[in-house]
C-alpha cells in the first residue's frame, strides 16, 4: 500500500532527523491517520536490511493488530509474545510483543528498531526498564496525543518529535471525517441530558461508543437502550476476554448497534463504522478526550461525518475535536494554536455546538440552518489586583511572574492555557519560552 504524501513526507522527517543523529523519535499523528502505516515503514525497512525488530504495544488488540500489519507487509518471520496467545521465536526477524509481557518474562529480544505504539506511556517504569537494554537501537514511537496524564515530559525517553498532519488538514484530504457536535451552553458538572434522549434526537439509528464514567454507569446505560428495543451491550476490564472479542466483533457487524464502556475503548480499538461517539462522562485530559472522540473519526463506505454527543460540555474545556493543536516533548501539554479565541456557540434549535466563526457572514447555524441571535456583548469582570506596568523590555523574571499571572488568570476564568500563551505575546510581541522548571 502506498504512503498518503504527508505520510511520506513524516517518514522522511524521522529519516533525516536519525540521519542528523537521532536515535529516539516521536511520531505525531491524529487518531486515525495511519500511525501503524508508517511505522511499518521503519519496521520492513529495517528486516529488507537483515536487522532485527521490536515492536511493542499495552493492548492485547495493538499487539495483534501490528502483527496483523505486519505480515500483511510481506513479512512472515514473526514472532508474538503475549500472555496465552505467545507465538512463533523470540528470535524471529520481527519480534511484536506486549510492553506487560516481555517485562514480567525478562524477554529481551535482539533488534535494531524497536517501535513503541502509543507511546506517550513510554514514561512508565516499565518502559523505561524494557528501552535501557536498547541503547543503541533506533527508536520509533507513535501516537496521536503526546502527553502523560500526570504531564510528565516525553522529552525524558524521546528526542525530537515529528507532527505527520493536522486534525483539520486531514479532514480537508478525507482522511477524518468532519464531526458535528451537540452539547451543553457550558461545561457542567452533572450530565445536561439524558445519554438515551440526546441519542434518539441527535443519532437513532448509528453505530455509537458510549464512554461512561463506571462500569455500573455502562451496564445500567446499555440495559437502559436495550429496555428502548435498541441492540446494545456493555464492556468493561473485567469482561472475559472472549465475551469482550465477541460482543467487538457484534459491534462491528452491525449487530450490536450502541456498545457502553468504561476505560476499555478509549485506545487500541479501531472500528470504521462507529459514527457517533457519546461522552455521558467529564473529562480533564485534553489527551483522553482525542483519544475517545477519535474512535468514531475514520473514514469508511457510507460514512459522510461523525456525531460526538458531549453531555458535560468536554469540548468548552479542550476544544473542538477538529481543532488545531500543537505539540511537545516538555510536558507542557497538548495546546490549541487556532480558533482559540473564537468562541464556542450553542444553537437555541438544534443544540448544536460550534465555533463562532464557522457561522458565516449569515449568523446561520452551520448544522441547521437556523438564524443565530447576536452574541451578547462580554462582560468585564473586576479582579482586584494591584496595577502595575509592563514594558517589553522586562526582565526574563519580571516575564515569568506576568505568565504565571495569566496563566492562574485562564484557569480562574475556565480558558484554556493558550489563552495565556497569547495574552503574554499581546504584552512582550513574543510566546513564552520558559523552560517547565521556570513556570509555577
């Protein structure tokens, strides 16, 4: 199978930099978008070349599916180490193994290229432990969101991080299907809606992932569809492995019609056919939220867009899911870097959710049709600070404290960090470039 061009243009920008001396590598690329396809650019280059390859994953479902990949390449000296499903040599020339695995059994098999997917868990200790009997091997990690819940730098295991493509850009070629959202006015504590009733206005009839915030949560939400006379199941980690195999495979047949989780979807799960994806949970990690919302994103036959149903307003905390974001190995978090400041409005008709400037010169609402009403002038808030000047030519600490100021400033007021990123700029003429041990 052929590279899209901007899959071959990343493969090249991880090329050159391990030309330029590079040995660990971050792959950027959203949900979606051929993470795996590229890797195995690396992977069968690496085995045509008579070297060894370690690929390595934390889901029994990345693990076979890389394996399926792979041997799909033209590659069939493969061996699988996983717990009750371990095949082939450990010295085949492609090694695709579970990270858990080749920990607990002390496995180490030879390679020249070790590719971890999803590897913005590559900061754990197990990780860690399995990359230091590789010191001289190259380093390929994949993900779509590069960063740790607890925000610690992936700059600690990798080098340098390649960004393959936007999320809008891949809209723009077909690689993602565009979303239409429906959620609150604001972000809210409880659910705005009842998860059923959102469903049946907003998406009968479609393929949907429930993510729920307990497993009780999932099974009472899929006994509840189920109640309505619509084919639905839960699952969760302590389904049986084969029921959890075959109620994915019902899914994905089309027999099942709504499937309910809880942390069991969010990664390592890959069904074209699911169009909508409902939140009936909050969620502070911007990293989770593109992970959930990118399960229904894939383009497949017959599949115009996608439907996210956000009943607690995530998207008024971590933005649009075809927004621009940037990236980086600091721990700084994933960031948006467009449409920020445009603001996120609610149709009164439909629910719809979108932002500002995707209305039109009409006012019109983009999913409807329907006529918006003005947006309400903004309010000034008072904050009884104690004035002082700035002045571009300010001391490097003087700058810290004012970042410090608005960044304390968007949390009080619920905006998101790039909010303070760019009223720094709007001060000094420049963004923050203070290392993570500078910032409060």
């Amino acid at each position: 199978m052929n590279l899209h061009p901007f899959q071959a243009a990343a493969v090249a920008g991880v090329r050159e930099l391990a030309r330029g001396g590079a040995k660990r590598i971050l792959l950027q690329s959203p949900t979606g978008t051929g993470k795996t396809r590229m890797g195995l650019e690396f992977a069968v280059g690496a085995v045509r070349q008579g070297g060894q390859v370690l690929w390595l994953a934390h889901r029994r479902e990345l693990v076979a599916q890389a394996a399926g990949a792979i041997m799909r390449a033209g590659v069939a000296d493969i061996g699988v180490s996983l717990a009750g499903a371990s095949t082939g040599s450990t010295d085949a020339a492609v090694q695709v193994g579970s990270i858990q695995t080749l920990f607990a059994r002390g496995q180490r098999p030879d390679a020249r290229v070790v590719v971890w997917d999803e590897a913005h868990h590559c900061t754990a200790t197990t990780y860690r432990e399995v990359a230091s009997a590789y010191p001289d091997a190259w380093h390929i990690g994949l993900t779509a969101t590069p960063e740790r819940s607890d925000h610690s730098p992936l700059g600690d295991v990798f080098q340098a991080i390649v960004v393959a493509i936007s999320s809008p850009d891949a809209v723009r070629r077909g690689c993602l299907v565009p979303v239409r959202v429906y959620a609150p006015a604001t972000s809210t504590d409880a659910l705005s809606e009842d998860p059923l009733a959102a469903w049946t206005a907003h998406a009968e009839g479609r393929q949907t992932v429930a993510f729920c915030s307990s497993v009780s949560g999932a099974a009472e939400l899929a006994r509840r569809f189920v109640a309505a006379g619509v084919p639905a199941a839960s699952i969760d980690g302590t389904t049986p492995l084969a029921e959890r195999t075959a109620t994915l495979a019902a899914f994905a047949a089309r027999e099942l019609r709504v499937l309910c989780n809880c942390q069991v979807l969010t990664e390592g799960w890959d069904c074209p056919g699911a169009q909508v994806c409902i939140l009936a949970r909050g969620c502070g990690s911007a990293a989770l939220f593109l992970q959930m919302v990118g399960r229904v994103l894939r383009p497949a036959d017959g599949k115009g867009d996608a439907v996210l149903i956000d009943l607690r307003g995530v998207v008024h905390q971590h933005g649009m899911p075809h927004d621009e974001r940037s990236f980086n190995l600091e721990g700084e978090g994933i960031a948006l870097v467009s449409k920020a400041g445009d603001p996120i409005r609610q149709c009164p008709s439909c629910a719809a959710v979108f932002r500002a400037a995707s209305a039109g010169l009409e006012r019109e609402c983009p999913i409807c049709g329907a006529a918006l009403p003005a947006p309400a002038p903004p309010r000034a808030t008072v904050e009884r600070r104690p004035l002082a000047e700035i002045h571009a030519t300010a001391s490097r600490e003087e700058k810290r404290r004012a970042y410090d100021r608005f960044r304390e400033q968007a949390r009080a007021r619920g905006y998101s960090q790039g909010w303070a990123a760019y009223r720094f700029k709007g001060v000094f003429g420049h963004f923050p470039d203070f290392s993570r041990s500078e910032v409060a």
